[in-house]
C-alpha cells in the first residue's frame, strides 16, 4: 500500500524534517507541503485529496483541528505539535496519532504503521461489502443499495445520484465520501464529478466511456491516466498494431 501525504506547518523547518521522514518511508509518497494552511483546502478535499494528511495544530489563520473538519473523511489525520493539551480534541476528530514535537523517525514510523492497519483494515471491509444503506430524501428513510447494481454515480449541487441497474438512489454524501466505501477493484472515478462501476463499461471511445445502458459518461484529464492503468490487464491489443 503507497500512501499519499500532504504535509501542513506553518514552521519551515518542522516542514522540511517531515519531508525527510516521508521520503525515508517506503509506504509513503508527498504529493504537497506548505507551511500556509488556509491556501491548500482545495487540495484537501475531492478526487485528489491525499490519503494522509502530517498537520500542526496551532497555526495562524486555521487551526489544524478546524482544517481537520474540512478534509475528506477517507484522509487519515496525524497531528504533530508542540502542544500536549490538544490531545482529547484531535482524537474526538478520529486522529490516528498525536506526535508531540520534537519528532524522532522511530515515533513518526510507529504512527504510519497505524495509518496502515487502519486502513488495510477499512479496505477489507469495503471488499466485503455487498450492499450498505443510504439516507433517503424523507426523514429516518435508509434505502438499500447492491454494490453490484450499481451503474454510475454522479455529483449534483450537495448530494449525488447513485444510478442503479433499476431506478436511482439520492442521497447527501459527496463522491469522495461514497467512493471511500465501495470496493477499490470494482469503481473507478473518472471525471471530478462522476463516478464507474467497471463492470458496466462497454467501450471507451475518445474522452468517453460508454455503459451497457447506452449512457456516456465523460472522463476528465485529470483521471484518464488512472482510469486506464486499471483497465490496462484487459486491453488485448495486436502487437502487430503497436509496431506501426
């Protein structure tokens, strides 16, 4: 499992030791560092949120347990500070540790070895998941959903639209969030706003994939190079054609 890590603090020396960490980590990528908090929220949220986020607590602007209730609830959070006394609200924030400054490596690899069992943890029970519930339009309504009638779900203004095999299903989550739950082999999110189920998809044609119900779903920059390295094993392509 490579995990991607975004790195907060608005120290640039703790950020630059954090650095080193990650890079000795071989179960860690950094996709970002900063030391200004309130410029990188739209890098902490959607499609490209990073799995992990290394964040200071007191920092000028926003805190980083008031950045931590803005992050996709898939980020897992390590708080690494000065301060002792933050400790009961990080973990009530779902933290996976709290480090308190000076860091050494031993402590900062204890902690990932958590982020990692927690999530191992998570995706084995994602792949188990044959169905979970929703909450309806109508107050105390949960509606059932198969993972595998799934077709496509797609974003629209503060809910998403989970299209099935029959009917659809609106419910107030975002794509990150409902993403997070379903089974990694089996969806692929292929535009900021739409969401596959592989197995559904009958072609791809240009900047499109087409489904089984005929419906087209476009695929966005952003996420073609990772949407066809998963459909990569089941291309079956004449090298006779590559050659030329």
């Amino acid at each position: 499992m490579t995990i991607t890590t975004f790195i907060i603090d608005d120290e640039p020396h703790a950020v630059n030791i954090l650095k080193q960490y990650v890079q000795m980590t071989s179960e860690l990528t950094l996709v970002g560092a900063t030391t200004d908090p309130a410029g990188v929220l739209s890098n902490l949220s959607g499609g490209n949120a990073p799995m992990l986020l290394l964040v200071d607590v007191d920092m000028p602007g926003i805190s980083g347990l008031e950045l931590a209730e803005l992050v996709n609830s898939d980020t897992s959070i390590i708080f690494i500070t000065s301060f002792r006394e933050f400790g009961v609200e990080a973990f009530e924030l779902k933290a996976i540790d709290y480090l308190l400054k000076p860091v050494s490596y031993a402590r900062f690899y204890k902690a990932i070895q958590k982020v990692i069992t927690v999530r191992q943890d998570k995706q084995n029970a994602v792949k188990e998941r044959a169905s979970f519930f929703v909450k309806g339009d109508a107050k105390e309504k949960y509606i059932k959903v198969v993972t595998d009638e799934i077709v496509y779900i797609v974003a629209a203004l503060n809910y998403i639209e989970i299209h099935l095999v029959a009917g659809k299903v609106l419910t107030y989550l975002t794509l990150a969030e409902i993403l997070s739950e379903l089974p990694p082999v089996g969806f692929c999110q292929v535009h900021r706003s739409y969401i596959v189920n592989l197995k559904q998809v009958s072609a791809i044609e240009k900047s499109q994939v087409r489904l089984h119900n005929d419906r087209t779903i476009p695929i966005g920059k952003a996420y073609e190079a990772a949407f066809m390295k998963r459909l990569a094993p089941e291309f079956l392509i004449s090298k006779r054609l590559s050659d030329n």
